[in-house]
C-alpha cells in the first residue's frame, strides 16, 4: 500500500497573503506535472470569489 504524503499547515492569519503563497507554491512543488492546472483552478477559484465579492459590494452601496 502507497502511502500518502500529508502536510500539517500552521499560517500566521495577519499575513493571509503571504501564507496562501507560500501555501499554493508548496503544492505546485510537489506535483510538477500538474502545476499549471492547480493555478488555473486557483485563478478560477480566485475569479469565482472576486466577482462575488464585487457583486456584494455593489448592493452594499445601493443599501448605502
């Protein structure tokens, strides 16, 4: 039986942009086979959140 390669992550929340760096770059050195696909279903993802976050902060100005 393979065994399977686990990462315990412990992140400083006052530098969120720095550890999901560090975070996505740890991932994409592990599977180099598959870096470009995880960073574009991270851009995707990245994408999918930015446009709800631009519609909610549209109807918090129209609430405004």
């Amino acid at each position: 039986m393979r065994s399977a390669l686990k990462y315990e992550i412990t992140a400083d929340p006052s530098k969120p942009v720095e550890e999901i760096s560090e975070f996505i770059s740890l991932m994409i050195q592990t599977h180099p086979d598959k870096q470009i696909e995880i960073l574009q279903k991270v851009d995707e993802n990245i994408g999918i959140a930015l446009a709800s976050y631009s519609v909610k902060r549209s109807q918090l100005k129209i609430l405004i």
